[in-house]
C-alpha cells in the first residue's frame, strides 16, 4: 500500500478537533522559517530520527519528514498533552 504524503505549501494543517492539543513543525523540504505544519498530537502514530529530517507516521496514512528531531518534538509533545487549557495550545520549537 503506497503511503500519502502532504504537499507544500506556505502553512497545512493536519486535521484535528479544536478540543487536542498540536504543535508546529517545519517540513524539511521547506525553505527555513517558510513553511510550518500544524499536526494534533492525537494523529501521532509514529515518528522515527533520520539524517537530517525526522519522518512522522500520521493517522490516515500521511507521512511527513520535518526538520525538529525526536527530542524537540517528544518536548512538544509533551508540553501540549500537559497544556490544561483548550485555548491557545499549539506549541511550537524555540
């Protein structure tokens, strides 16, 4: 089965219900500081540390290789699962 892969653009978004808590990551393929991608940590299945990019396996078959490694991301993730407010929680790597 060929997995689905999200295009670039300036900003995506994965889908995600207003009630979970995201993060903000970089796609590797991007330009520094262009493109950001907004991913619910509830779509998290897997993501593993490759050489110079990290691949996030997401709910629906979507793969996406971005920039922060597993420690900044497991951080975020973290933080946000943490966060007690529904409101102003997407979190994102400084």
């Amino acid at each position: 089965m060929a997995r689905k892969s999200l295009a670039s653009s300036n900003e995506r978004k994965v889908s995600r219900p207003n009630s979970t808590h995201g993060i903000r990551l970089t796609l590797s393929q991007a330009e520094p500081g262009q493109v950001a991608i907004e991913v619910g940590i509830t779509d998290f299945i897997a993501y593993s540390q490759n050489p110079g990019f990290t691949r996030l396996n997401l709910k629906g078959g979507k793969v996406l290789d971005v920039k922060e490694t597993t420690d900044q991301i497991d951080r975020l993730v973290r933080l946000a699962s943490g966060s007690a407010s529904g409101h102003g929680n997407l979190l994102e790597y400084q």
